[in-house]
C-alpha cells in the first residue's frame, strides 16, 4: 500500500487541479461586468434606500440589468411598470422632471415592441474597467462617464454590438445618479 501513496497523492492534486480550473472558468466575473439577469424580484425589489451603489460603473451596472431584463425576456405591462420605477431610482431629480412616469414607460413599451418586432434581444452586456471610468467636475458639481457595451442577437444568430455613454453626477447624499445618457459609436 505504501507504494501506491504518491500515485494515488498525485491522483488526489490532479482531480483538485481540474476541479478549480472548472470553479474559476464557469464563475461568472464581476469584474469584467458581464452579466445575465433571470429573475424580475431580484432586480425590481433592490432597496436603494439602504444599499445605494457606491460607485457610478455600480449604478451602470444595476441599470443594465434593467435593460437587458427588458430586452431579454417577455415583459408584461406590469413587469415594464416595475421596471421603469426602478430605474427611476437610479436617475438624477432633473432627468425626472423632464421624463415623466408616464412618459418613461410609454418609450420602454415602445423600444420593446421594436426589439420585438425586429426579433432581437440583448442578451449581456460589459462594463468598463474600473480605471476607465472618468471623473470629473462640471457647474460645481462631481460628475462622471460610463460607457456600457450591450450585446445584441439579432434573428439570423448574428451578433452586434451597441455603447451607451452614461452621464452621472452625485446628488446631494453623496448618491451617483444617472444625469443623463445616450447610443454613441464605439
């Protein structure tokens, strides 16, 4: 028995060995920001009065689950009501005033319908790397930009890819909302 300890010590690190690799390769990274989002409740029962995101790339990243929730699965005029109240959590007390409730989920049926419609649907989405977030001051206020790459299957299996540019800026609880954003080229 004593001969066969290194083969089967051996045998025992190999089978470790394999066992970690499948553990790091199949764990999703946070790091990176890719992300996929199953579960309405998870997103839409965030307590944002008590678990704010710290950092600006954070909000982009509860924001994208919105989107790609919206854009991935079939929502209900209900699940998009819930959605966009989320959302609107998220956002800058300007950027509210001049999108209404009503008005904000009017263009959330509508961009749906066009995904729809088209036969496309976004299916993750990157964030940038902590070190390409940009900070910055504008009319004495701290701002910062995020650009988020979303990925879109389209019907014939093909794939493209789209950039949102995030604009933030802290509210007065130290909050980074999203003071506005836009479709821009990569």
């Amino acid at each position: 028995m004593k001969k066969y300890r290194p083969a089967i010590f051996a045998l025992i690190l190999v089978l470790f060995g394999v066992g970690l690799f499948f553990y790091v390769t199949r764990k999703p990274s946070t790091e990176e920001g890719n992300t996929t989002v199953s579960d309405l409740g998870k997103i839409v029962e965030r307590n944002y009065e008590r678990n704010y995101p710290a950092t600006p790339r954070e909000v982009a990243a509860d924001y994208s689950d919105i989107v790609l929730y919206l854009y991935n699965k079939d929502c209900s005029d209900s699940d998009i009501e819930k959605l966009a109240n989320t959302a609107r959590k998220l956002m800058d007390d300007e950027l509210l005033t001049q999108n209404p409730i009503k008005s904000h989920i009017a263009g959330m049926k509508a961009e749906k319908a066009s995904f729809k419609k088209d036969n496309e649907e976004i299916i993750s989405y990157t964030l940038p790397a902590i070190s390409e977030v940009k900070y910055f001051e504008f009319e004495n206020a701290e701002c910062a930009g995020v650009k988020v790459s979303y990925f879109i299957k389209k019907t014939d299996s093909t794939f493209s890819k789209t950039f949102q540019q995030f604009l933030f800026r802290k509210d007065a609880k130290g909050r980074w909302k999203i003071y506005g954003y836009k479709k821009v080229d990569s």
